[in-house]
C-alpha cells in the first residue's frame, strides 16, 4: 500500500517532464520570437517650422526731436509719448502665404516697451481693415508683451492668407504715459485716440507723422523667395528736396520684379535706407557699419543686398578750422569708405548672401560738395568699379550723371537740390539693376 503513491507519483512525474519540456521549448520561442525586430506604428511627422521670409521691414531709428541732417524734416520739438490712442500701421507685403508675424522694436528705447495688444489684418481703404480678416496677435500666447530695452520681440505665427501685393494693417496700443524711442522712415502710419486694436474701421484716424515700432513682417513660405535688401541713406530711402518721394529706386525695382518670372518663389525687396546716414560715423541712426548685420543680414530669409552708401561721409563736414572739434564732422577719405565698404562685403559673404555694391550718385551743386570731395568720390568709385568679391557692381553713376558735366546729376533726374534724384531719377536706378543677378 506504502508504494501506490510512490508509483502514482513517479507516473505523474513522467507524465509532467515532457509536458515541461515542451513549455520550456514554448516560452524559449516566445522569448525568440519576442527579440525579434517588430514593425513599430507609424508615428506622425512632426509638424515642420515655418520658414520665414521678410516681406516688408524698415530700418530703426532713434527718435528726436531735431534733425540731424540738413535737408531732413524735422520731427516736434519737444519730447512726445503715447497717451493711450491705437496706431496702425500699412505696409505692401509682395509675398503670398497663409501665416504671418510681426516684429516689434524696442531697440532704442530708454525704459520697457509694455505692448497692450496688437492685432493684424488685410487693409481695406481709408485705413479700415477687412472684418473677416482681423485678429488679434499673440506673444508666447498671451495677448500682449514687454520688450526691454534694446530688444525686439516677434509675435506668435498668425494664420492670414495673404495674396502677394496686399496691403497688411498691424495696429497696437501701447502703455499710456511711454516716450517714443524706436521710429523708422517707411509706411502709413495712422492713429485714434482711444483703444482700438480689434477695431475694423477707424472712422476718426489721423495720420501719424511718425512710424513707430513695427519693424518687420514675415511670411511663412514654401517655395525659396528672393529676399533683396537695399541698404543706404535717403537715396535709397526715397527722397527728393528733403521731403520723402513718392518712389524710391527700391520701390521701381520691385516693380520690375513683379513684371518678369525668373524665379519660383517671389521677390521681396527690402527697404533699409535712413536718410542722413553714414557708413562710419553715427548721426542719423547708427552707423552702417553697425547697423547692417542687424538690418540687411538680419532679415528672415536674405538673399540678397545692394549697397549705397557713403555719400554723407564724403559731403557733411565743418571747415577746415573746425573739422577738429568732432570726428563726426571730419570727411572721410575714400580709403577708410573703400575699407568700412569692404566689411559689408566681406560679413554678407560670411553669411552666404550675395551682393551687389553701387557707385556713389554725383552731386556737384549740393550744399556740401566741392572739387576735392569730388575727387574722392571719382577714387571710391575707382575702387568700387573694381571689385572682383562681389556679384555685381551697379553703376549708379553712370546711370544719374549729366554727360556735359559728369560731376552733376542729368537735370532731368534732378529733384531739385542737385543730390537727391527725382522720381524720374530714381526709376533710372531701379533700371541700372541687371535683374539676372537677382535671380541666381
């Protein structure tokens, strides 16, 4: 009886070794089977980021209330802040797309910039804005900002379908009670006294006699646009007889550009032009020297950038006897001009941007030539001529100059005080670009 359950134990043993033989050949499968690479699921793409293109900018600068140049206006004479009213500013975009973003300057502001709210739209007329298209803009999601001193601050991408050639409308309130500090020479600019911001129609707007703090709009592109900055003084700001023409030769450059397709993609031409600037020494604005990486390199997508500048260094000075009491008023030789020139050239270079470098425009007859300043400028454009790091070399001069006397602008591109050119003048230099090197 005592050996009953040793026989039934040993029969269950048997019975259970193969079965736990073929579980451990089961589990070790499994285990292979397991280690084997399995196909994951398909995971989304990530969304892409936008690449960015300007489409319209402007040049910053610092406000005051006096002129620093003769010939330019002046601005109020006493200091002037915002007292609450809304402002909107206008501006052509030549890209198309479907978002947008603005940027906003603080760049020469002495305290914070408190941004209350801002909004965007496609411009309708007399400064209204197409209901349907107006929104409001946003900054890391929250309706307003504070930029400090010194900085800029873009706004959250904004889904608007622009066709290229529209006109966009971005208004903002600031703070009550913040001195002006960062303007710039470009746009229509108009104002209401009360806040407006997510307001179509403006119906008691006035126009500002100051472009204020929105420096930039970008599109976000699919296709590579070219993105041309024109950097320079009033010659490329547009102006004639010291009042701001109606077209500049970036603007009929533009147009030019708009006519032909060489390119997929679109054009942009960049007006970064501040009248009365100089490339080596500050005044109106800061000096070319260091303002280009910001506003010719800095902008989203460059290309491009066309060159024009120098004339003031050669023509504003004191006489002989006082040229001693400040640099700023000591012409520049065409030697140091060559020199601050061949920086530009050779930062765009760094950055992989083209350039294209113009000659210095006559002006015998201007308040500030003279036969030796005539000489330099004949040397700087020796220099300019001559220049086998750029792309191209665009004769400005040979394209204004009166051929009975080649120090002088032709009369008929003459605005009248024998340095800026007339509108007829500043269509020559936007004919003068060979549109081809805008185009690789």
């Amino acid at each position: 009886m005592r050996k009953l359950p040793r026989l039934r134990t040993n029969l269950l043993t048997r019975r259970r070794f193969p079965q736990a033989g073929l579980a451990r050949r089961a589990i070790l499968g499994l285990l292979a089977i397991l280690a084997l690479p399995l196909p994951l699921p398909a995971r989304p793409e990530p969304a892409q980021a936008p690449r960015w293109a300007a489409s319209w900018a402007a040049a910053p600068l610092d406000y005051v209330p006096a002129p620093l140049f003769p010939g330019l206006p002046a601005l109020p004479a006493r200091p002037q802040r915002f007292e609450g009213q809304s402002l909107r500013q206008l501006m052509v975009s030549p890209l198309g797309g479907e978002r947008v973003r603005v940027r906003f300057s603080n760049l020469f502001g002495r305290r914070p910039l408190r941004l209350l709210e801002a909004s965007v739209g496609l411009a309708a007329d007399a400064g209204a804005v197409a209901p349907a298209t107006l929104q409001r803009l946003r900054f890391g999601g929250r309706n307003g900002v504070t930029i400090a001193p010194g900085r800029e601050a873009w706004s959250d991408a904004a889904a608007l379908a622009i066709p290229p050639g529209r006109t966009v409308a971005v208004s903002y309130q600031v703070e009550a009670g913040t001195p002006f500090g960062t303007v710039h020479p470009l746009g229509a600019t108009v104002m209401t006294p009360d806040a407006a911001v997510m307001r179509a129609a403006w119906p008691a707007a006035t126009p500002s006699p100051v472009a204020h703090i929105v420096t930039g709009l970008d599109v976000a592109v699919q296709a590579t646009p070219r993105v041309v900055v024109a950097f320079g003084d009033s010659i490329t700001q547009g102006t004639g007889n010291g009042e701001v023409a109606p077209a500049s030769y970036p603007d009929r450059l533009a147009q030019r550009l708009r006519e032909q397709t060489l390119v997929r993609g679109g054009f942009a031409v960049i007006n970064a032009g501040i009248g009365g600037n100089r490339l080596l020494v500050d005044g109106s604005g800061p000096r070319g020297l260091d303002r280009f990486r910001r506003d010719a390199l800095g902008q989203s997508g460059v290309t491009h950038v066309l060159i024009l500048i120098g004339i003031n260094d050669l023509g504003v000075s004191l006489p002989a006897a006082m040229q001693g009491l400040s640099p700023a008023f000591r012409p520049a030789s065409s030697e140091q001009l060559a020199a601050g020139l061949q920086q530009l050239i050779a930062q765009a270079r760094e950055r992989g941007v083209k350039v294209l470098l113009g000659t210095i425009t006559p002006f015998k007859g201007a308040g500030y030539w003279s036969e030796e300043k005539e000489l330099r400028r004949q040397a700087l454009n020796r220099w300019i001529r001559g220049r086998q790091d750029v792309d191209a070399v665009v004769d400005f001069d040979r394209a204004l100059r009166d051929a009975a006397d080649p120090a002088a602008l032709d009369p008929r591109y003459d605005s009248g005080d024998h340095l800026h050119p007339g509108p007829a003048g500043y269509a020559a230099m936007g004919d003068a670009v060979d549109l081809r090197e805008l185009s690789e």
